[in-house]
C-alpha cells in the first residue's frame, strides 16, 4: 500500500513522499465467548531470508509473545466482563 505524505518534514526537496508500507510481523489475538486465541505470522520473504536457527529463535520469540499477550487480554477480559455465576 503507498501513500502520499504531502507536507511531511524531510529531505524531499519539498515534493511530494511516496511512502510504501509493508507488513513485517502480526499477531492477532481474537475471541470467540471466553475463549481467548493469540496467533503470530511473519512476511513469507523474511522467513525464507531466516537461517533455520535464526528461524527457530524466531519461532521461540513469538510463541512467548502471543502467550503473554493472549494472557493479558484474557485478564483484561476478565474485568472488562467478568463471568461470574450468580447466586440463586
């Protein structure tokens, strides 16, 4: 995806910035009642430009990553609208 920037501070002579945006890494944490998912991806170029270590320690990295952070938007859910059974 490209955008203009018209009017951005820079070194471009006062014309126009075409800026291209690429998506590098995501992790998406996604619910569906109280269950909580986080999943990761990476762009297909830089896995492929990985040494199988380094992959590896990628693949380490984002596992703790979307652990963490499913686990903290779990928590947030859990105050935001608690599931607590009431009493009869």
């Amino acid at each position: 995806m490209a955008t203009q920037n018209p009017g951005q501070p820079g070194g471009d002579g006062g014309q126009d910035v075409t800026v291209t945006e690429v998506e590098l890494l995501r992790v998406m944490v996604s619910r569906q009642g109280t269950q909580v998912s986080a999943q990761w991806a990476i762009h297909p170029q830089i896995k492929r430009d990985l040494l199988p270590e380094e992959w590896k320690k990628v693949a380490d990295l984002m596992a703790r990553v979307t652990a963490l952070v499913g686990k903290r938007f779990a928590q947030v859910l859990d105050q935001t609208e608690p599931d607590r059974p009431g009493t009869a």
